[in-house]
C-alpha cells in the first residue's frame, strides 16, 4: 500500500474526530464520549444531572442542589419552561408518543402524520427556550422485535430523524421500565436514541449486574428519568383483601438514602444522572405514597434526603419523627376488621413530640381503581363526619357504614413547615 495512503488512513479517524467534537462543541446541549466515557454538556460545560421527576416546587429545587427536572407531557410547556428558566434549571420535555401496542395509529398513515405533525411543532417552538435540556420520546415504551412492528419503528425513526434535523442542540432519549435486555437491543439496532433512560424502582438493586450483562451489546451513555421508594406494586405488603402497606414518611426517606447511597452507579462514566420520583404531591395508590411534598408545597424528611445527596449537607431543621401507628392497638399487618358505625381509635407513636404545631386526621375508601394495571391519579375526597375535630396524637373514630376497605391517615405539621405521614387500612364488614 501506498505510504501516503497508509498515512491518511490513520490520520482520517483522527481528524473526524476532531471535525465531530467541534461541532458538538457548538452545540448547547450534547454529550462526548471519551474512553467509553460519557459527559453531557450544556453551553460548553459539563453538567451532571441531580434531577427530580415532577414540575413543582421548582424554587425549593434549586435551593438544595437540584439542577433539572423531567417532565412528562406538554400540559403547560411554556409556563413551566419559564418557570424553571427564572430558577436556572433545565428540563427534560416528554413528547407523550403512543406505545408500540397502539398499533391501529401506527397502522394508519393519516395518523401518524398527524402525530408528527404535532411533535414538529413543538419541538420548534421550544427548542430555542434555554430550558431545554433534551426531548424524551414517551414514557416506559415498549420496543418489541417483530416485524409487525415495524411501522411503530418507521414512526420513531421518523421523529428521531425530524428532531435531529430541526433541533441538533438537544440529545434524544426515551424511557424503558426496569432494564429490559430486549427493549435497549431493540433501541441500539433499530433507533436513532441518543441516551437510553430507565424508570427502575426495586429493580435498582440489580442495576449493576443488568448493565455488565448488556455490555456485550450496549455500552452507551443513560440515564435514570425515575427511582424511588417502591411503589404500590412491588415488594410491598399487604393486607388479606390485599390493601398495599404504606410505610411512614420517616421511613421513607431512609429508604431514600440507603437505595441511593447503594444502588445509586455514581461511579459509572456512562451514567450521566437522576431524576428522584415525586418531586410534588400526587395521587397513586393514596396521596401520599410518592408525595415528597403536601398540597401546600410543606416538606418531607425526603427533600431534605435530597438536599443532603446533592450537596452534602442537610438543612439544619428537624422533621416530626413518627415510629408508628396503631388501630384498636393493632398495626397494619393484622388484618383490621370493623363493624360498620362501630366506634374505634387510632393512635400515632412519635420518637418525639415537642414542637408539634397541629395535627390532620382523615378517612378514604381505598382506592383500588386500577387501569392498565396503573393506579388512578384521580384525587380523592376524605369521608366527612367520621372523626371529631382533634389536634390529639390518639383520636376516636366512627367506622364508615358502608362494606369495603378503607384507610386512616394522620399528617404530623412541625414549627418549622414541615411534615410527617402515617396511615393504616383496615376493612368494614356487615354482619348481613
């Protein structure tokens, strides 16, 4: 072979190389790989996401560390892209495409255009917003390798390639539930996905495992768009009638802790961050299961978890502190019958009781209203006139009249803004 041939064979690698780093280098948003190393930039400097999975509270957010947020529609795109560019943080913005099962929109071509079309236009609208941080392609997708399927695939490349063309400032990904090997071959073969995410919450425990054995195919960059405390559905007990049992907000926020201390991959250079889930007050499976925040935007200890992740220092104010909580004497796990209209009491046991500024006690019927297997998000309203207005930590109650399972919650208000939760199921039956 010719020496200078040779000599620009070697050379060429080296010199697209440079081409492609200096036009990421102009990008505002990119990420580089050096090394299988991973770093996502934003303005020319490198950023690590420490990100919450909500679009609330976004002041108290970035007081305590965090720097991003994911969100999962376009509902109200512009208000909460301002909102966070007031408090200097950045946004993942989910483009809520339909799954790969919805097959009679990806079967249709009027359909799909329709689909794009709409994407199209957002993208262009807000993809000059200094918010945005990258675009998310749906939300836990499915993506299967049959080829009956493949227009979902045409459908996705379609919008992968109408956003790298019309937005090349902000990176692509997409969200896959627990780490499934099928789906990320899937998205390596046959998108054009820039970062694959994973919403992985007991899951997180084999995380590292997972992604060892998904080197030989995959070694890209990913990140977390969700993790947490487990939810409703994994690993949780329940009751006989299969109410799920919620653990205290204290609890929860040492769960927090010790999953991300441990399971957290901070030292892998493909890992680019997290997002913390819910960063907000939500309904899904009660109101307060996910809720690290009340409807009034008061803390739980879990925020504060947060603040001390991301900077190492806790906010130097206490949380109420509640061990446990009991029903007629009993806990959750004994399986609580009542008569209906029958009198009972519930009592909360705190590690300490000074400063208790007031106390909330309510009733719900459960809420087992499940679609697609998923939990409404639909909010609840309490039962009226079962308890007597009571600012004691030990309440007297009058049992529903109606047949079917119920829960009680007690929310514990402190001096200083803060809050802690607890409640118990227990199930009314009728002696007809």
């Amino acid at each position: 072979m010719d020496k200078a041939i040779f000599a620009s064979l070697l050379i060429f690698p080296l010199l697209f190389g440079c081409s492609q780093k200096q036009d990421n280098a102009s990008k505002k948003v990119h990420i580089e790989e050096n090394n299988s190393a991973y770093t996502l930039y934003k303005n020319g400097k490198p950023y690590h996401i420490k990100g919450a999975a909500g679009y609330s509270n976004l002041h108290t957010l970035k007081n305590i560390g965090g720097n991003t947020i994911r969100i999962w529609d376009t509902t109200h795109l512009a208000q909460i892209l301002d909102s966070a560019k007031v408090n200097n943080l950045s946004v993942i913005v989910g483009l809520p495409i339909a799954n790969s099962d919805y097959m009679a929109l990806y079967n249709d071509p009027a359909k799909v255009s329709k689909q794009f079309k709409a994407f199209k236009s957002i993208v262009n609208r807000f993809k000059n917003n200094p918010a945005v941080l990258m675009w998310c392609l749906g939300n836990e997708l499915d993506f299967p390798y049959k080829l009956i399927y493949n227009n979902f695939y045409n459908a996705i490349n379609g919008l992968t390639n109408m956003i790298h063309k019309d937005d090349p400032d902000h990176p692509i990904t997409t969200s896959v539930l627990n780490f499934n090997k099928k789906n990320i071959f899937n998205i390596k073969t046959r998108c054009d996905i820039d970062v694959i995410s994973f919403n992985i919450f007991s899951r997180i425990t084999f995380l590292r495992s997972d992604l060892k054995q998904a080197a030989l195919f995959w070694n890209g960059p990913y990140m977390l768009l969700e993790w947490g405390i487990n939810g409703p559905w994994e690993g949780t007990k329940q009751t006989a009638w299969g109410a799920y049992i919620e653990q205290t907000s204290n609890k929860k926020a040492e769960f927090y802790l010790n999953r991300y201390k441990k399971y957290m991959p901070t030292e892998d250079p493909r890992f680019l961050g997290s997002f913390v889930f819910f960063w907000g007050n939500k309904q899904e499976g009660t109101h307060t299961w996910f809720s690290m925040f009340d409807e009034n935007s008061l803390q739980s200890e879990a925020v504060d978890v947060m603040r001390y992740l991301w900077t190492g220092k806790h906010g130097g104010r206490t949380f109420p502190q509640i061990k446990h909580m009991l029903l007629n004497k009993k806990s959750a796990i004994d399986n609580i019958i009542l008569s209906p209209n029958s009198k009972s009491n519930a009592e909360v046991i705190m590690s300490d009781q000074h400063n208790i500024k007031s106390i909330s006690w309510q009733i719900f019927k459960e809420d087992w209203y499940k679609k697609n297997n998923l939990h409404s998000t639909k909010k609840l309203k309490p039962l009226e006139n079962l308890i007597k207005e009571s600012q004691s930590l030990k309440i007297d109650f009058t049992a529903p009249k109606e047949e079917g399972p119920y829960r009680i919650f007690a929310t514990i208000y402190d001096a200083n803004g803060h809050f802690a939760t607890c409640n118990i199921p227990f199930y009314v039956v009728t002696d007809k």
